[in-house]
C-alpha cells in the first residue's frame, strides 16, 4: 500500500511531504494575490511550490542552499 502512495505522489509530481490538494486548496485562499496586497514578491502562481520548499527545508533541517530546484530558487 505505501508503495502505491508514493507511486502517486512521484507520478503527479509531489514529494512525500508536498501539500496535497486539499492543503492547497485551504491555503491559498490565505494567501495575497492581489497586486495591492502582495508587495514586491513572486508571482502568486509559484506560492504552492514555495511553501513546499519551506516544509522540505524545515523537514529535513537542510541549508537553503541545499533545497530541491524543483521548489525554485
């Protein structure tokens, strides 16, 4: 069985401990999308990956440095 569940997270993309749809779709209400509200940062659009490259980094206590490229720079 949990090799079925990996299979599916490495399949659409995600990691073990990427946010699942439902995260998501909780979350990114939360968040500013609006150019008013959102300062000088990245587009909303790259938010999902961000915040899984905070909890990678926070998961496995690595330097920034270190982080995945697939959670961006």
């Amino acid at each position: 069985m949990d090799q079925l569940i990996q299979g599916c997270f490495w399949e659409s993309g995600l990691s073990r401990g990427d946010l699942t749809e439902a995260e998501w779709r909780v979350l990114k209400h939360l968040l500013p999308i609006e150019p008013e509200n959102r300062g000088r940062g990245r587009p909303p659009e790259q938010n999902r990956s961000i915040i899984n490259g905070i909890l990678w980094r926070l998961r496995c206590g690595a330097p920034w440095r270190d982080v995945p490229p697939k959670y961006g720079s």
